[in-house]
C-alpha cells in the first residue's frame, strides 16, 4: 500500500493530538510466546511519510519483542474534548478520532540532537517538571518505524462523513 502525503499529514496530526493529550500512544508487540503485548509509548513521532521514530528508553519488553519479532501495530486515538464533544452533539466527527499504523521497527541506534530537542519541543513545560526530567532529560537510543499502512478508526455512525 502506497501512503500518501495527505493520508501522511492525518496521521501526524492524529499522533500529535494523541500524544499531546493523552501523553502516549500504545504499541502492540509480539512476545516470544506468541502472545500479544500492548505498552504505552509518549515518544512516537512522525516524519517524512512512511517514517517515523520513538526513544526505546524504558519499555523492556517492548525492546525484547522487537528485536525477534519486529512487525508492530501503534494505536493512536485523539482523545480531547474539542473534537468528542462536537462530535457527540453533531452526532459525526470532523476528523479522524484515531488511527492505527501498522509497520516494522528497526535496530536500536543513537539518537540525533536534532530528534532530542523535536521531542523537547512536544513535550515543552512537562520536561521542567521532576518527572518530566527524570523522564525525557537523556533520550540516547532512538528506533525507526517504517509504516506500511495507515487504517483510520471508525466510530460507527460518527465517522461516515471523515474524509482523509
């Protein structure tokens, strides 16, 4: 499947939101088992179309599961109230309330100053927070993400009417 740059622009708009309002977006793996596992992840950022990255900093399991099995689905759901509450009333969304991005992680390699201080830039006051420093302070290690397909979730009646 071929990504547009339209369809490109939805998703980053989409992740942004997501990451932004709920802090995470979440990532599904495969454990060594066969079994599905499913983690939180706030560093998800998209790039050129097709290409994304995030900081493997925290998510073990997350780190084991990709390096035997690298194929991942990320779930991104724009969770604020400025496009649910309108969407309730008129009773269809204006946008794309989530979508999913299937694709396959790479090696762990070092991170760029350049994709430190983008993701600085996303999380912008949180990082002067204690948390926010112990957290996002020292991001060494980043993994590419190379998306072959986008879906854009539906909501049932509320979306017929989302053009993307």
């Amino acid at each position: 499947m071929v990504i547009t740059e339209r369809e490109w622009a939805a998703a980053r708009s989409v992740t942004r939101r997501s990451v932004r309002g709920a802090l995470h977006c979440s990532i599904a793996s495969t454990n060594a088992d066969g079994s599905p596992h499913v983690t939180p992840i706030g560093s998800l950022m998209l790039g050129s179309v097709g290409c994304a990255i995030y900081f493997d900093v925290f998510n073990v399991r997350l780190a084991e599961n990709v390096e035997s099995r690298p194929e991942v689905a990320v779930l991104a759901v724009d969770s604020g109230r400025s496009l649910w509450l309108p969407a309730l009333v008129r009773g269809e969304f204006a946008r794309p309330p989530g979508i999913r991005l299937v694709g396959t992680v790479g090696g762990r390699r070092p991170s760029t100053a350049e994709e430190v201080a983008r993701f600085h830039r996303v999380v912008g006051p949180l990082l002067r927070t204690r948390g926010g420093a112990t957290l996002w302070r020292s991001l060494p290690v980043v993994r590419d993400v190379t998306v072959e397909s986008i879906d854009h979730l539906r909501m049932g009646s509320l979306t017929p009417g989302v053009r993307t």
